[in-house]
C-alpha cells in the first residue's frame, strides 16, 4: 500500500514547498516576526569585536542550575535585559531550501505510513482527509508552539502555515488514496 502512496507523497512536498515560498515572499507571514535593533550598527561592532563563534546563547547565561540559584545571576536576570540568540554562519539559500524540501518529504512520506497503518484502501476522501490533516496539523505547528512558550516568539505566521500545510496534504492525499 505504502507503494501506492508515493505520488501523493512527492505531490504533497512540492505543493508544501510552493506554499512555504507564497508563505514567506508573497503573503509575507513572517515580515514582522523580527524587528530591527535601533542601534543596529553599535551591535554589529560590538559582535565583531567579540569574535561570537557561531551558535545559540542565551543571556544572562549560566553553566548549571546551581549558578542559576545564584545571586548574581539573579541579579543580573532580574536587571535584564534577557533574551536568546543565535549567530550563525552566512546563509546558503540554495541548502536551505533543498533542506526544506527534503524535510516536507519526509513530513509526506511519514503522513503516508502512519495513514498507510490506520486506513483502508478504497476509504472515502473525507475519511482520508479528516485523518491526514489532523495528523498534519499535529505535525506542523506543536514544535512551533512549544518553542514560543519557551522563547516568546511570533507564531500567527506558524499557525496560519501549519493550517494551510495540513488542509494541503490532507487535500492530496484524499484525492489520491488508493482504490480497492
């Protein structure tokens, strides 16, 4: 059966990788999801000057719970400002976009099992759609959501794309399920 689903499955990352790009360049879902600093060039040389190596920081930083427990950590959180930060090496679109396609394959092709496991060949398209976005949309926005707990980011872009992506695959693959 898994076999008979790998059309839909290479249908589906495409189409998700094409509403990912209106997502991003046309409708602009994520245009306010960062701001620019006000004193952007005194940061830019201050990073300079420290040299950051490329990755993922969070400030006031400790190194152990204990130090967390601290009173100057307190302080200095309790002071703020706090927040985290990523410095990460020039972008190369051309592997990021072929990164996200092979991750909307993979996100197809794992949708195809698991409903591969769950429903019948010949089952009706709203059987198959009901059950394909519900498991796409459980897919696409819980890591978005646990992240911005955590980190206080925007997320309607996220949450609009997650119910876009999941209405997508849930549509490809209810028009596509095999027969009997």
């Amino acid at each position: 059966m898994l076999t008979s689903l790998l059309l839909p499955v290479l249908l589906s990352a495409v189409a998700l990788f094409f509403a990912s790009f209106l997502s991003w360049m046309v409708l602009q879902l994520h245009r306010d999801d960062w701001k620019k600093m006000e004193q952007e060039d005194e940061f830019l040389k201050t990073m300079q000057n420290l040299n950051m190596p490329v990755g993922s920081y969070m400030f006031p930083g400790c190194e152990s719970p204990d130090e967390m427990k601290s009173e100057e950590y307190q302080k200095k959180w309790n002071k703020g400002p706090c927040g985290v930060m990523t410095v990460y090496p020039k972008v190369n679109m051309g592997k990021n976009l072929g990164l996200t396609f092979v991750f909307f394959l993979v996100i197809s092709f794992s949708l195809a099992y698991l409903s591969s496991l769950a429903i019948a060949p010949g089952a009706e398209f709203i059987v198959v759609f009901r059950f394909l976005a519900t498991a796409g949309l459980l897919t696409f926005l819980s890591a978005s959501i646990q992240h911005s707990i955590w980190f206080h980011n925007r997320i309607l872009g996220h949450v609009i794309e997650s119910i876009a992506y999941a209405v997508i695959v849930g549509t490809i693959f209810g028009l596509m399920w095999p027969a009997t």
